[in-house]
C-alpha cells in the first residue's frame, strides 16, 4: 500500500519511530482519538542505550516464553530468562525513570518465581519492588496489570482467578495492545466460551503477528477446546513441525506423540514435568496402567511448586479414570479446579473421564463445579 525509505542514525531511533508512526496513520487514513494520538506521541525513554536493553530484554524473554516449542534444553531458557532480567536491570539503570521497563522486569521476576525458580518467593518480592516503582512512574501504564496478572494467576496471589481477569482486562482498558495474551489465557483456564478466548489470541497476533509465544498459545488454546486438528494445523504452519504432541495424544496418534514427548524428557527441553505426565497418559491409553501409576508419585513430588500443576495434575486424572479408579481422578481434578483450571466444560466434554463420569464422587465434583463456573461466565462473558 506504500513504502518509503528512511536515512536516518541508530541514535535518532524516537525520531524514525515518531515518523513512521505519523506517516503511516497519515497513508492509511486513519482517524485518531486524541487519546490515540498522545499513545503515538508518548516516549517512555529519550536514553536510546536504555531503550536498546529494553529492546534486547523483550526478545530474549519472547524466547523464554514460547509454549511447547521452548528454545531448547533447561539451561538455555534460563541463559535467555537471565538475560532478559539482566537487560532490563540495566534498561532502568541508565534510565531510572523508564516506567516501562520496571514494569516488564516486574513481569520478568514473576516468571522466575512462576517458572524458572518456583521453590525461590525472593523473586516475589522483588516483582512487587519494580512494579510498584513503575506505578510511581506512571500509574496509567498498561503493562503494570499485565504483570500483576502473573502474580494474581499463580500460588503466590491464591490463584484469585476473577481477579487476574479484571487485571487483564484493565491493561486493555488503558492500551488496546496490552492484555489479549492474558486475557486469552485466563479464558481458557476458565472455560469460558470458546469465540471468547480464541479471540483475543487471534487479536494479540494482529498486534505481534510474529510474536511465537502468541503463536504457541493460540495452539494451545485450540486444544483446550477440543479442536485438535485445527491445533495440529497450526503447529505446522506456524512452526513447520509435527505436533503438539498434546493434541496429538488427544488423536489417538500415539505412535506420532509418544517419541516426540520421550525426545523432549531426554534432552530435558521445556516443562519435563508436564511431559513426564503426558508419557503416563500414554502409557496407560495403551493399557499399561501399572507403568503409568508406577510414575506418578515422583512427578508428583517435583512438581507441586510447578506453574504447570494443574495442567501436569489433569494428565494424571486422567490416568487414573482411565483405569476406572475414581476417587484419585476426582481428589486430582479438585486440586485441578483449585489451582487455576476451574474449566467445568472441558471435564464434561472430555471422554477419558467417561469411563467414571455417572461416579457419585464424580457427578457430586462437577455438580459443586458448576455454580462456579457459572459466576465466572456471569462476570466475564
């Protein structure tokens, strides 16, 4: 539609961003608020080195971040995770005014305590410290809520679901291009309507089209409502690899997922836990249900801190109701519902669960669930 050349040095980087901004809402004929135009004009930096830490910070925690196709083994996530902290460290270093990167080292520390370094609440703390300097900066800034998600979503903020909605939702409120990624997630975890989560994925790829930590939960989010094959697709465009092996399994494609889920354990690359789980899952829809239950306790052991502990805990409900035991699938899926995964449709729809599903204990579950679920979907929906 148009192009246009820019001479310009590295140092007057405000001054290009400033002007393709400009030139670009000019072309396109674009009709702008006045609040929309003080977002173009806003400049949460003039130091250009302060602004390249940034910059560097946001690329390396992108690569810490993308799900289920995770930058290789352990200890390169936590290179790229301490290089992000180290980035923006030195981002408010040079700028101790720079609202905005205090507010993505406050998301960044919350990784740690979430992620990386779960047994650790020091990274709490100081999550907490930096973004309560960037509220003092700046109380309007966005991306503080995004952050204060991560803290609402999690063991260390009670897994206050409503709550981390309403952050998240309140990060859009102040900037349209902040707060889809949580949103979407928060939804999915939910259960709420399947256009409702799907959606705000969809528009934080319209923000980031190549952002692949958006590209790997829209994946994501396709299996959380049941669309496998849609999730399968898109694994392969976005990634040209086969997968997720989560959908994979939910295909019967056993023979697909299995190796890609035991190369992963073996080079110990992403979440291992939630793939040690997975591997049960498998073991025991081949009928090897004394190999799976073998596993459980030790994973269980490890990843009771995990960030992942309800995903890694519904793998092994599912174990045990595939192998007819009733009274473990339930007590797991209440600590499921319990520790941010509340989704009251994807336990009814789920058919590994149908072998226990006119269970007493069961149907006494999903009858406790469900006004639960409703008050979400009233306040959210």
């Amino acid at each position: 539609m148009w192009a246009e050349s820019f001479d310009m040095k590295q140092s007057d980087i405000f001054t290009i961003q400033d002007r393709l901004s400009k030139e670009i809402a000019t072309r396109l004929k674009f009709k702008l608020s006045p609040t929309q135009v003080a977002r173009l004009d806003k400049r949460y930096t003039t130091n250009a080195e302060a602004y390249e830490y940034f910059v560097k910070g946001k690329a390396n925690f992108e690569r810490v971040n993308t799900i289920g196709d995770r930058p290789g083994p352990i200890e390169i996530i936590a290179y790229h995770m301490n290089a992000t902290i180290a980035s923006f460290k030195k981002a408010v270093e040079l700028d101790p005014k720079y609202a905005l990167a205090y507010a993505h080292l406050g998301t960044a520390y919350m990784s740690m305590a979430n992620h990386s370094d779960p047994d650790n609440s020091v990274w709490v703390g100081l999550a907490q410290e930096a973004l309560s300097k960037a509220e003092s900066l700046d109380p309007q800034l966005a991306e503080i809520h995004a952050a204060r998600f991560e803290f609402y979503f999690s063991k260390y903020g009670s897994w206050d679901l409503a709550q981390a909605a309403r952050e998240a939702r309140q990060a859009l409120a102040l900037n349209p291009s902040v707060g889809h990624f949580s949103l979407g997630t928060i939804y999915d975890h939910l259960g709420l309507d399947e256009e409702t989560g799907l959606r705000e994925f969809q528009r934080e790829l319209d923000v980031d089209p190549t952002n692949t930590s958006s590209q790997s939960r829209l994946i994501m989010s396709y299996y959380f409502y049941g669309r496998f094959d849609d999730a399968i697709e898109l694994q392969r465009r976005f990634f040209g690899t086969t997968g997720p092996d989560y959908s994979l399994v939910r295909k019967g494609r056993l023979d697909e997922a299995q190796p890609l889920i035991e190369e992963a354990i073996k080079k110990n690359s992403g979440d291992i836990l939630s793939r040690r789980a997975r591997l049960a899952l498998v073991m025991s829809l081949r009928g090897k249900f004394k190999e799976a239950e073998a596993s459980i306790p030790p994973i269980l052991e490890q990843a009771r801190n995990n960030r992942s502990y309800h995903h890694i805990l519904y793998d092994i409900a599912c174990v045990y109701a595939l192998n007819d035991k009733t009274a473990e699938a339930v007590k797991s899926l209440r600590t499921v519902a319990d520790t941010g995964m509340p989704n009251y449709p994807l336990f009814a729809r789920d058919r590994y669960f149908d072998r226990i599903r006119q269970e007493p204990a069961f149907v006494q579950f999903m009858n406790e669930l469900k006004p639960r679920w409703e008050g979400y979907r009233r306040e959210f929906e």
